[in-house]
C-alpha cells in the first residue's frame, strides 16, 4: 500500500475524518509515530483547506494498532497566512493522538531571507549505505522499513552486531518508494523513520516510545534522495530528546524536528 492511500480519509461530518491505521507502518505491532502524525495532519489539512503544516505537534496517547481511524478536528484560528486546529486521532481502543497544528502554504515564504547555520550531513554515496528493509538480509527490518526506502550512514550501523559508536546520532538517506518529491506529509514520516539515535550510545538497544513530537516543515521538498540527521545531546530522567533534519536533493532544509522519548528500562540483573 502506498503511502498516500495509508494516510488517506474521507469526510464523514463537517470536521471528522475517517480512514484507517494501515497495516504495514508498525514497528513491532505499533504504527510508526511519524505515519500516525502524517494521518492526523491529513485531517487538519482537510479541515483548514490548508495544504501545508507549518508547525505541528503530537502528544502520543497509546500504541496506535491496525484498524479503523478517525481524527476528530477543531479550528482554534483563522487567518490570512496561517490556520490553526487541534484534532484528536482515534484508533482501535481510544485515542492515540492529541495533535495542534498551523497550516499555511510553504511555497509563500520561499521569496523571504534565508539564514542557515547548518549544513547537510556528509555522507557516503546511497550504495554504500546500508538499506534497513528485509531484503537487506540484516535482523534489525521492522514492517515500516519495508514501506519505506531508508539507508544508513556504515558509521552509525554498528548497532546491528552489538558495535555502537558511542555517539547518540543517526544519518543516513530517506525517500518513498511512491513519491518523487516526497510530500510534506511524506516529511511528517521521514523524521520519525530511522532507527533511535540510543541505538548508538553504548546503552541497552530497545525502541524508545515517544511521548511528544514537534515537527517544522520548511519548504515542499526538491526530487530525489533526502538526506536526514538526528542527534540527541540529553539523556536524563529517563528521558531523551532527539533533534532531526531533513536535507533535500539541493542542499535546502526542508524540515527540522524535536521528539522527546522514555529511555529504555534496563532489566534487573
């Protein structure tokens, strides 16, 4: 199934949307939290007429499992530029999102000055990074790596055979099979696609539920490859935050993120 029919609803009354949490988009019977984000976005987005999130934010409620979906939503602003909602995502079991979100037209600010003090990641070419999906033959291929084509940066692999960096990063190239440009929706998915940056940080490997995540999307993204970043500079309290960007084919910042995750609990001796 293609990423555009998973994230896809349709209007049941003024304001609620209904669709499906998609089979397929999981990491160990869990949708991916960047596809349930893109889903409630799609909502919002329909609900404003709207075409792009600008800002938008998930607090994360349960495990969001395969079934039926809505996503409930309520304006809190109109404007010239910008509209502002919150919606709720429903799935099988109660809700699984509280989202609030700004919507506008990203091709509108695209004339304004430009100043970036970041640069994209080197990275090798995309053939000798290594694909996450099954058919790379490697143990770590999760439902969602076979949906999407990710491919990871060899130096920050390592987890794979028990050999972390020791530096809490990711890098590596995202793109959807189906989409060339991704969407910005498609973006919503890619910042919470790759592997956690914990993987990488000489502790215990073990996913990291998200509890919030805060998505900036910059401009619609140019075809190809992009290439993504995520670094995590704090792990305390149980807690981590994970800092993503999104880089496209010509060098422009498409998207930037912030997630805040549990740290995995270590199992008594």
């Amino acid at each position: 199934m293609s990423f555009s029919h998973a994230i896809a609803l349709t209007e049941s009354q003024p304001g609620h949307y209904a669709g499906q949490i998609a089979e397929g988009w999981d990491i160990g019977g869990n949708a991916n939290g960047g596809y349930l984000l893109a889903l409630a976005a799609n909502g919002l987005r329909q609900h404003l007429g709207r075409p792009d999130p600008v800002s938008i934010t998930a607090h994360y409620l349960r495990p969001g499992k395969v079934g039926a979906a809505a996503v409930h939503c309520e304006t809190v602003k109109e404007g010239k530029r910008f509209a502002t909602a919150r919606a709720t995502l429903e799935g099988p079991g109660g809700a699984v999102l509280s989202v609030l979100g700004t919507f506008g037209n990203l091709e509108d600010g695209t004339a304004g000055p430009t100043q970036v003090r970041l640069e994209p990641p080197a990275l090798p070419a995309v053939e000798d990074c290594f694909p996450l999906g099954s058919g790379s033959g490697e143990g770590f291929a999760p439902s969602l790596m076979d949906r999407i084509d990710a491919r990871l940066d060899p130096e920050d692999a390592g987890f794979r055979n028990g050999q972390s960096r020791g530096i809490p990063e990711m890098r590596g190239y995202f793109r959807l099979p189906d989409e060339d440009p991704c969407s910005v929706l498609g973006l919503l998915l890619g910042l919470d696609a790759f592997p956690p940056t914990i993987f990488n940080a000489n502790l215990p490997v073990a996913w990291t539920p998200t509890v919030e995540l805060t998505c900036h999307l910059r401009r619609r993204p140019a075809p190809g490859w992009l290439r993504a970043r995520f670094v995590t500079r704090v792990i305390s309290s149980g807690f981590l935050e994970e800092d993503g960007e999104l880089w496209d084919s010509t060098g422009q910042l498409v998207a930037q993120s912030r997630q805040l995750a549990l740290v995995p609990k270590v199992a008594a001796p």
